[in-house]
C-alpha cells in the first residue's frame, strides 16, 4: 500500500473514526454538558475536522490579527 497515494482517503478514514468515537461519548453523556464524556467529545470532534475538513475547496478569507489589550 502506497500512503502517498492513499493520503486523502486515509485522512478521511481517520475522520470518521475520530467521529464515530465522539458520538460514542455523547451517547455516554446522555444530555448532561457537564459530564466528561461530552467534554470528550468535543476533543474527539475538534481533530476530526482538522484531519479532513468540510469545503476543503473553498478559499478561506483572511482577516487581519491584531492584539487587543484586555484589562
């Protein structure tokens, strides 16, 4: 198997994967946001999109960072 070649498809495995083990925690959270189960969700969902994005086509639009002070 060639990974260079299967890179996309591998990544979208590893998505799915990823999602498939955080609706696994949600169903363990049964509704209650404060459960870690759905804390862990969220961290299973989060690299997930990474790994294998929505829209991957679509050009993102920039905007400028600028700091703000808090006080």
């Amino acid at each position: 198997m060639n990974t260079t070649n299967n890179c996309p498809q591998l990544l979208d495995l590893a998505a799915e994967h990823l999602t498939a083990a955080a609706h696994h925690a949600e169903a363990n959270a049964r509704g209650e946001l404060t459960s870690p189960w759905h804390s862990f969700a969220g961290h299973l969902q989060h690299p997930a999109g990474g790994v294998s994005p929505v829209g991957d086509d679509e050009p993102v639009a920039t905007r400028p960072l600028r700091h703000r002070h808090h006080r």
